[in-house]
C-alpha cells in the first residue's frame, strides 16, 4: 500500500454480499492504519474525508467516517453512510452484528436474534424441546398449546386435529383415546352386540329392559303384569282382580279369582253368577256344580245348593225349585228324550233347552256358547272370538311369523330370530335351515347367507359367520354362554322356546312336559274322554265320573255326553257288537282307560 485509499474506486456486489465485501475493505483499512499507527477511529486520508459507513454500519452523527458502528443484533443496514440501523421485519432475524440483511425464520422467530424450529403435529413447543400431546388431546405444533378432544371426538392420525366418532360410537369423556359403542337405550336391544349400537330393535309389547339401558335381550312381563306398546316402558301391575295368563301379555285378561257364588266366563275377562240351580263354593271356580236331585237353588250366584222340603223332590239335577209331583214337565235346562217329564237330565254343555222342547237340547248357535251344563240359553262369543264346539269361544288364528299352543290368540307369540312361520296358525316355529338366517322376531321367511358367509352347517341361525364358530343352543336346550358344546336339555315341566338362552322357564300352572325334557313348550292338560259304552253329563262326555250306559242304551261314540235308546229290532248284544273302537284304541273286553301322559307333541 502506498498510504492512500479511494473509496470510491471500490464496488461491493448486490445486498446480502455486502456485508462481507464490506467488512474485508475495512480489514485492509485497518490493516494499513496499523502500519501508520492510525485506528480505524480515526480519519486516514485528508482526500476522503467524506467517505460514508459501509452497509452493516451507522454513525449517529453524520453517516460518515471515522465514527461508524456496526448494526446491533436484530438491526441490519443496506445503505452506506446512514444515521441509525432497521430492525429486522416479523419472522425474520439475525444474530450477528454489523450485517446489512436479516434472514427468514423458516421455524419460530420467539426474537429478531433467534429462530427455533417449530415441533410437528401432535407436540407443543420448539426443537429440541418437544412434548408430545396426551392421549385425546391434539396440537398443530409450535406454539399451539395441547388441547383435548370433545367428547364423541378423537385425534386423528397426525395428532393435529380431532375427528368425530362413527356412527353408533361415542367417547366417554372429553380427552378420550378411542371410540366406544354407545349402549342401546332403555327399551331396546341387540342380541347380536350384547346391547351395544347400532341396529337397537324395540322390545315387543309385553317385554321390557325394565328401564336399563345396554340390553342383549328383553325380558318378559311376569305373570300378573302387562305391558301395552313396543318399544320402553315398564311392566304395569294388573288391576287387583285381574291377572295374566302367561309371561310376556300385552292385557290384564284373566279375573285373578272370582269369588264364591261365581265363576270365569271362558273368553272373557269377567265374572258370573253361577245360574239358578247351580253354585260354586269356593273362590276361582271355571264353572258351577249343578245340584243334585232332591236339592236346588232358586237364585243366581249362591254358593251352596238347599235341601228340598219333605214330600217335594226335584226333576232332576239343577233345578232352582221343588215341586210335590215327580210327572211335571221338564224345566228349561233339562230334558227326558223319552217323555219330556221326570226324571230329567240336564242338558250337557253346548246346548240348551227353553222350555219348548223338554224331549231334546238343542245345540248353541253358530258363534254361540254354553260352558255349564242345564241352561235355557246360550250366549254370543265376544267379539273377535268364535266357537266350534258349542262350549268355548276361541280367537283367530296366529299371523305368520308367530305361534301359540293352539295356533290361536290372545297369546300368539312371535318366532324367536333364527326361527320362522310361513303359514297362519301355527303352534310352534320353524328353524332356518342351514345356510339361511332370520335377524328379526316375529317373520314368515329366511334370508339367503351372502356370499362368503355361511351358518356352519347349524339350523336356526340369526345371522351367518364369516369363520366357523360356537353356534347358539338349540331350543329346549341350554348353557351357561348361551352357546355350544355345553347345551343341556330343559329338565321335565320346564321349557325354552329360544336359542341362544341360559336357563329354561318353568311349566306355567296347568301345563306339563309329560315328563319330557328338552322341550321348547309345555302342553296343557288334557283329560281323557269317556269310552264307548259309557257317558258322563256333567262333564260333556270327559273323565272322570263317567258312567256305564243302563240296560237298554247304548253309546258308540268316544266322548258320549249322553244315552242312546235301542234301535229298532236291535238288541243290546248286537248293539254291542256293532260299536268300534275309535281311531288308537282297542276294543275292549272291559272298561279300560286310554294311556296317560298322551304321546308327547313333536317340538314346539
């Protein structure tokens, strides 16, 4: 160097290269002060005395030499020979001095001297201080703090954000990890999800959940409550005197007991004085007593039958009055077929006489019943109900899809899902056959298993399997899960009419298995008919009391209610020889009774 400088004569390149060029002009400045032993403070060249501070530098002053200063950290200057130095813009910095740019912050700018990287989705903070976010709780990073998912929401895969649960789904509390079933609601259930959403069916009319909520199955209302609609609800005790008939009824149909003096008219849901001449003693009776003959009971609804005066007698059985002659006609209710006057018979249950035909009852008309034996009258079978018998009214036929013992209601009960009935009527159902299934209660048909499904060869499914597993007890059986290998057979008088089940039910009153197990109903009891040759009156021709014909009747029907008179140029041997045993029965060379229990009915 030769002691002087020109300024001027030197270029820097463009601005962020500035800075550099800058500094090493100010190394050789400096370096050629110290070889005078000058500094840099000082003015070197009397012919540069207006020489202005380089970019990266300020001189509050004037913006001249020798006074420049460098820019502070988080300042910068991209012009020579300025006063003061530019705070670097938002999310740029710089940590250096003396420099005439700022950089971008491609994290965090928490300064305009420092820059930190932010931490991804799912962490809070900056690099190298990461926390990762809790379970249920989301972060977009940096600094957005950790905050917890809304209840029937999750964090998605990322952790930034929060998504909603599917459908039928939910989460128990805010800040929750996973997804959970929603339980179905009170009065509904699924068996297929142990009472879990989605596809809740309502329980049928006369089932309930009891108010809980998450049901595999619906309970049925016990006897002696009742439950109208489908869907929720509560069982509701029956009125004080009526009752139900059987588990799972929808009405309040049975008098719980009629009091002495009255009794159950069949079909209905109410009580009636037993008639004149007739009585019952004691409460619940079905049906009245006729009284005897040389007793009556001249009034409706009494409970004990009165002793004629001496010298008076009755007709016959079931008179309401006494009368000093036994050759008065027969009263309304009774009948002689050979003169129409005492002794008189009382007409059997089904007919009827008035009084015009002391000879012959009469048969009750159609849609017409006469339950006791010695009425003058029948009476009509409530609406919606017929008779065929005379004796009782009986309700339509169970729609396809449901069953009872007798194939009619009122309790008609619906087939259990995995089961079907095609046809009106029915007194029990039919299981799907393999490869077809019924999800639902109560239908007339199977679905087809889609393709790649099947059900393992097993009958009575509700839904078919992808892979083979633990098919459900059959009816009449039962396990501790529902499920096989461990199905045990219903003990005698119990039964289980569904699959799948874990207990079996007790027979209701009046009805029995025959010492059967394994049974999916129970049969109701059924007394044998009188043989051919003998009758019973009281009764309408059943067991017990039956009695042998009088020498010169005859009786060749099963069930006879009452004697025949010989037929003409017959006599009482050929009569007998002429009478067949009825359909399963022997003739006998005496008296003999039919077996008891009956066979037992093919499954129900």
């Amino acid at each position: 160097m030769d002691g002087t400088w020109v300024w001027a004569s030197k270029e820097c390149p463009a601005r962020r290269m500035r800075g550099v060029c800058h500094m090493a002009l100010l190394a050789l400045v400096a370096v050629s002060m110290a070889q005078r032993g000058q500094t840099l403070g000082r003015r070197l060249l009397d012919d540069a005395e207006d020489v202005p501070c380089p970019v990266g530098y300020y001189e509050p002053d004037d913006g001249l030499e020798p006074g420049c200063l460098p820019c502070d950290p988080g300042t910068y200057q991209d012009v020579p020979g300025q006063t003061e130095c530019i705070p670097c813009d938002d999310g740029d910095f710089q940590p250096q001095p003396g420099q005439d740019s700022c950089d971008y912050c491609e994290g965090e700018s928490i300064s305009a001297t420092e820059c930190l990287e932010s931490c991804g989705p799912g962490t809070t903070g900056f690099d190298p201080n990461c926390a990762t976010c809790s379970a249920g709780w989301v972060s977009t990073g940096g600094d957005q703090p950790c905050t917890a998912c809304a209840v029937g929401s999750t964090p998605n895969d990322d952790g930034s954000d929060c998504e909603p649960c599917p459908d039928g789904y939910t989460t128990p509390a805010e800040g929750s990890e996973y997804c959970e079933p929603i339980p179905c609601p009170s009065g509904t259930y699924n068996f297929d999800t142990g009472g879990m959403q989605p596809n809740c069916v309502p329980c049928e009319a006369g089932y309930t959940t009891d108010g809980a909520s998450g049901q595999a199955t619906c309970t049925a209302c016990p006897v002696g409550t009742f439950k109208v609609a489908d869907g929720d609800g509560d069982c509701v005790p029956c009125d004080p005197a009526y009752t139900t008939s059987t588990e799972g009824s929808t009405t309040c149909d049975v008098p719980a007991s009629c009091p002495a003096g009255q009794y159950r008219v069949p079909g209905e849901a109410t009580c009636a004085d037993c008639p004149a001449g007739s009585v019952s003693e004691s409460a619940g009776a079905d049906s009245c007593t006729l009284c005897a003959v040389g007793t009556f009971a001249p009034t409706a609804g009494l409970t004990a039958c009165q002793d004629c005066d001496p010298g008076t007698t009755t007709q016959g059985e079931g008179a309401s009055s006494c009368s000093v002659s036994s050759s008065l006609p027969c009263d309304a209710g009774t009948f002689n077929a050979d003169t129409g006057a005492a002794p008189c018979s009382a007409c059997p249950a089904g007919t009827y006489q008035d009084g015009s035909t002391p000879t012959v009852c009469l048969l009750c008309g159609a849609n017409q019943v006469q339950p006791a034996p010695g009425q003058s009258s029948c009476e009509d079978c409530p609406t919606g109900t017929a008779s065929a018998d005379g004796i009782t009214c009986s309700f339509p036929a169970c729609d396809p899809g449901s069953y009872s013992a007798t194939g009619t209601g009122p309790n008609c009960v619906n087939c259990a899902a995995g089961f079907y009935a095609d046809q009106p009527g029915a007194t029990e159902c039919s299981a799907c056959p393999a490869e077809t299934f019924q999800a639902l209660p109560g239908q007339a048909y199977c679905d087809l298993c889609a393709p790649g499904s099947s059900t393992n060869g097993w009958d009575g499914q509700s839904n078919c399997f992808a892979a083979e597993v633990s098919p459900p007890c059959e009816p009449g059986t039962v396990s501790n899960t529902g499920n096989s290998p461990d199905c045990q057979p219903c003990t005698a008088d119990t039964y289980q009419a569904e699959s799948g089940q874990t207990a079996c039910f007790p027979c209701p009153s009046g009805q029995t298995t025959a010492g059967l197990v394994g049974q999916t109903q129970c049969l109701e009891y059924a007394p044998n008919p009188c043989l051919p040759g003998t009758f019973n009156v009281a009764t309408g021709g059943l067991e017990p009391g039956c009695q042998l014909c009088t020498p010169g009747t005859y009786q060749d029907l099963p069930a006879g209610m009452t004697e025949s008179g010989i037929e003409s140029g017959r006599t009482i041997l050929e009569l007998k020889r002429r009478i067949r045993a009825p359909s399963g029965f022997e003739r006998p060379t005496k008296l003999q009774r039919p077996p008891w229990p009956p066979p037992p009915a093919g499954p129900g």
